[in-house]
C-alpha cells in the first residue's frame, strides 16, 4: 500500500527539486504532462527506485543500484577537504594513550586515515542502500524512503543517552548501523499509524508502551529507532551456551502473529520481528524456529531460524553478528538440516562457522594455529561460508592480527626463501610466487602463485570439453537445475558457437581485472591484451556451459573468449552467475571498448606447456 501523502506532510517532497527533476524525464520520456496533484508527483520521483530495484536481469539492476550508489555517495560522503582537523589531533592522543608515544601525522597518514573514514561511511551507507532494495525489505517504497532519508541526518548511537546524534558535514562517522528487528518495530508501527490501525508494542511494562506511543506522535525515525534499539536486548551468553530447547515450524499462509510475537523483544536482528515481513514470508513458506530454555525453563529464547521458499531453504540465519549462528547452536541446525533435501548446501556453512569459531578461541589463548587452520582462514582452498547477510566479520579480525609473510611458508609447505616477492628472486627453487605478474610466468612451474597473499589468489579449474553438441549441453544444464538466460540462449543459438567433437581436458585461471595490474574502467581490448601477454589464451564458447556444468562457484565470473553476437547484434560473453536459488548461465555485453571494474573476475585458457 502506497502512500505519498505521509511524505507530502512530512516532507513537502513534492516541491522538492529532486521531484520536480523527476517529473521533466518522466515528461520528456512519455510526451505526456504529469497531474500537478502532489501526490502523483511524489509517487512518480518513487516509482523511478522501484523501477531500478525490481528490474528482472541482474546484470541491469545492479547497473541501476551502483549508479544509484555513485549519485549518494558524491552528495552524502564526507570530502577530503571537509574532515575536520580535530580528527586527525585526536588520533594522535589516541595513538599516546595506546602506548605509541607521540606520533607526527604524515601526509602519507593523513591520506590513509581520510581513507578510512571515507570508506567506513561508503560500506555503512551501502549497507542500508543493499538492504531496503533487497527482497528481504518488503516494506513499502514511501517508508523506505522514510527510512533512508531518516539516517541520512543521524550519526552515531550514544549508548548511556539511548539516542543517535545529529550528523553534520563534517562528522567523520560512519551512517548508523542497520539492527532490522528494530527498523522493523518502527516501519511496522509507523506504517500502522497513517493507516490508523491498533499499534501493539512487546513492552515489559505499560510505561514504556507509552513512551513509544508518544514518540510514534512526532514521527521522528531516529528518535524511535533508538528506542526500538534500546528495548531490543540481546540474550546473555549464559543463557546462550545452553542449547536445550526445541523447533517450532510456522506453516505458510497460517497467522503470522505468534511468530511475530515470538521474536520481538529477543534481539535477534531478524526483519521477521516486523508484521508485514514476516506475513510476506509466511506467505511464500514455512518458517522454522529453534527456541532455547529461558531462565524458567521455557523454550523462549529464538536461536536460529530457517525460512523455506516452497520446498526449497531460502536462508538460514543465526542471532551472532549480521545474522550468523551463534558459536552454540551449530550443531542444532546441522542436525535439523539434514532433514531437508537441500540441507547438504548448508553443511559447509556449518561446518566452517564451527571451525571458525575454534579459530578464534585458539587465538584468544594465544595459542599456535594448524596449517590446516591457516589454510582455512586464508581461504586457499575453499571461501568461508556463514548464514549472514555480511561476510563474517570474524575472518577480517582474526587475520588482522596475523603476519601473513611469517603464515605463508606455513601455508605453501615451504622455506621462506622459496617465496618469491619480485621476478628477479624466483629460482629453480622457488615454490610460491607473491607479486606482480609477468609474462610467462604461467610456464615457471611455480605451484602457487598470487597477485598478494592472501586475497590475490588466481583460481584454477580443470574441466572438460567437447564430446557434446549444444542440445546436449542445454539437456544438461535442465537437468541440474542451472537457469539459462535468453540472452545466454541468443549466444548458444549462435552459428558461432560450436563444440569440439572430441573431449579433452583443458586447464583454465579465473583472474580479476586488478590482477592483470589495471585499475576501474579498463576495456575488453586491454584485458584481452593483457592477458595474451601473460601467456594466457581466449575460452573456446562452450567453456561458458561446461564450466557452469562442473563448477558451482557462486561468484559473477566472466567467460574471457571470442565474443559473439546477442540478438541486437551486440558482441557478448558468457557469464556465470547465482540469483540466490540457483547457478546461472548469463551472457554480458563485451564490446572491445566496454570498461570493466578492477573486481571484475575473468576466466582465461592456460596455454599448453610445450613438449
């Protein structure tokens, strides 16, 4: 339900700038003038992000979303010029009082502090822009607009005074932290008020049922997202390290409310505490909740939850941080998975926040890791994967406090001076190699080699290829449940694409534009170039279907190969994809002019070794 009016009143939003902007390019778009009633014109400046956030192919909704990014950031984020000199003062008391004596702030150091505060502001803000276009936030767009708007003004959380500060130009804060059990409880609330339906609160006690209702009057986002904050507590780690308890199932299209009611006043960070949410989730599934014994002995406490899609697990989410399983509960939900048919995809995710969490014990200990753990944290064989929204932060903390020059000979199974750093320093001895790359440096024999270590890892796979035609690789990719795209189908309906009619095995490095020793915006010529130089080759076309066949990486991968027309005649490449359900096999637009960010992952041929 739709309501432009809350902002008319709020806001004056339709005799804004930014509306009346809007209104031109719809103007100009359709040949059509637009009604000067306010709340059309309010409605049509919205629909310009529902447009943006519900554009069914991928690759365009994220053009829409980082464009969207760029327009906030150039306007929200702090400039270099504008970060007070009082930042930089302060961390030189910080640096004395943390027993680093008196430092000199450096330029070198002042452009690495303003580094960081531009990018803590950058990823905070994005989370909130990821998190209200995602299909979690079901709220409508009028309150996420409110909602936006809203933390746009607010700075930090003061914990003693429960309130959030006013942000100012020159704060060097990031944008608040998203909790979306509380932004649920507020949107929830506010949305029930322009509405004029009856609010109920989870509240202990009667006065603070009034104290939010008084608030609710004003209508001020970050006065009730603090008090939403406040009042969801989390549990305590005593009572989290009991397990005992039970699961509860909530069947699709039953009541939403005892759920609901169920969550609210629990801390766990799930959007399912808010109505609305969690009767558009039920409304999709069934809804499993594991709740361990309060201090009565009553299964209360929410612990993990597991929301279907249909028959399929949509996700599964902990009440740890951004929504990982708490280091108890692991054992529960992998026991509870294995109930399911697609519980196995969980497994690693079990099994690697277990794993992590031992980790992070042995280092509190200050005891030695394994090199099968270094292996583990570094990633070097597999990506860790948790049930959160977020990267777990744990991997960040727990590698920040290592050295990776001293855990890289533990890691490669060699000496120190078989790493190589420069191409001057590799021998015949030389097992890893950690640098910028070089041409034939994919004919050195080096088992292991790296742009940095340990995030510049070139990933290899061996596949194979030919032997099928191209009905028989589509029969496949149906069969395994792997979504072709049209436009994927444009390329493999192409008299271009062929297959060879012999198998063999071919070796293939997936390497990111970064790697190549290129910066943002770097075109399909000079990434080609590039690569040819390194000793690499062009995909043969049916690389794209055969590697989406017998590899299940979920990354956005691009399939570097002679590039063949879509239906419009544009040149195209494969691309593999995950849309959250299932593998994907895409097709991008790859003109020899296109330019493509330094994170952009590319999937190249090694050329054969000579006889």
């Amino acid at each position: 339900m739709e309501n432009p009016n809350f902002l008319k009143n709020k806001y004056n939003l339709h005799n804004t700038p930014e509306v009346e902007s809007a209104v031109k390019r719809t103007e100009a778009r359709t040949r059509e003038e637009l009604p000067q009633d306010p709340e059309e014109r309010i409605q049509n400046y919205l629909n310009r992000f529902t447009e943006i956030i519900e554009r069914k192919e991928p690759a365009k909704r994220e053009q829409g979303i980082k464009a969207i990014k760029k327009v906030l950031h150039d306007k929200f984020i702090i400039k270099p010029e504008e970060i007070p000199e009082n930042y930089f003062t302060n961390q030189q008391r910080l640096a004395r009082e943390q027993g680093h004596g008196d430092i000199e702030i450096s330029e070198e150091m002042r452009e690495q502090l303003t580094e960081v505060v531009i990018t803590d502001q950058k990823n905070s803000l994005d989370q909130w822009i990821d998190y209200l276009s995602s299909d979690d936030a079901t709220y409508p767009d009028w309150l996420k607009y409110y909602a936006f708007r809203s933390i746009l003004s607010m700075g930090d959380y003061d914990k003693e005074r429960k309130q959030f500060s006013k942000r100012s130009k020159g704060t060097v804060k990031p944008f608040p932290d998203i909790n979306r059990e509380a932004l649920a409880l507020v949107l929830d609330a506010i949305e029930k008020k322009t509405q004029k339906q009856e609010i109920n609160i989870q509240t202990p006690n009667e006065e603070e049922k009034q104290e939010f209702t008084k608030l609710l009057q004003g209508e001020n986002f970050s006065k009730l997202y603090a008090f939403a904050i406040d009042k969801v507590t989390p549990t305590s780690e005593s009572e989290l390290a009991n397990v005992a308890g039970e699961w509860v199932k909530y069947r699709q299209g039953k009541d939403h409310m005892p759920l609901v009611k169920s969550l609210q006043g629990h801390g766990t960070g799930w959007c399912t505490a808010g109505e609305s949410t969690a009767k558009t989730q039920l409304a999709n599934g069934d809804f499993y909740v594991y709740y361990s014994l309060d201090k009565d002995g009553k299964s209360n406490i929410p612990r993990a939850a597991i929301r279907m899609q249909g028959d399929s697990i949509a996700e599964v989410r902990g009440i740890g941080p951004d929504q990982n399983l708490d280091p108890f509960i692991g054992d529960i939900v992998k026991t509870k998975l294995a109930n399911f048919s697609d519980g196995q995809a969980y497994e690693k995710k079990s099994a690697d926040m277990k794993l992590l969490t031992d980790i992070e014990k042995k280092t509190q200990q200050a005891k030695q890791l394994t090199k099968n753990e270094l292996i583990f944290l570094y990633e070097i064989n597999n990506t860790i994967e948790g049930f959160g929204y977020e990267r777990d932060p744990r991997i960040k903390e727990l590698r920040d406090q290592r050295n990776p020059q001293e855990d890289a000979p533990i890691v490669f199974a060699c000496r120190p001076e078989q790493i190589a750093y420069k191409q001057e320093d590799i021998n015949e001895n030389t097992k890893a190699y950690i640098g910028e790359l070089f041409p034939g440096i994919f004919k050195s024999g080096i088992e292991f080699i790296y742009t940095s270590f340990p995030e510049g890892k070139l990933e290899k796979y061996n596949i194979e290829i030919g032997g099928k035609d191209k009905d028989e690789l589509v029969e496949e990719m149906k069969n395994k449940n792997i979504y072709i795209s049209d436009w994927a189908k444009d390329l493999l309906n192409n008299k271009d694409f062929v297959t060879s009619k012999n198998s063999e095995k071919i070796d293939l490095i997936r390497l990111t534009v970064k790697d190549l020793g290129f910066s943002d915006y770097t075109t399909t010529d000079e990434i080609y170039k590039k690569a040819l130089e390194l000793g690499l080759e062009l995909c043969p076309a049916e690389v794209g279907p055969q590697l989406r066949l017998q590899n299940s990486t979920k990354e956005w991968t691009l399939v570097a190969m002679k590039q063949i027309p879509d239906r419009n005649g544009y040149p195209d490449v494969f691309s593999l994809y995950w849309n959250g359900d299932q593998l994907v096999l895409r097709s991008r637009r790859a003109e020899p002019s296109n330019g493509w960010d330094s994170g952009d992952r590319f999937v190249f041929r090694l050329r054969k070794l000579e006889a």
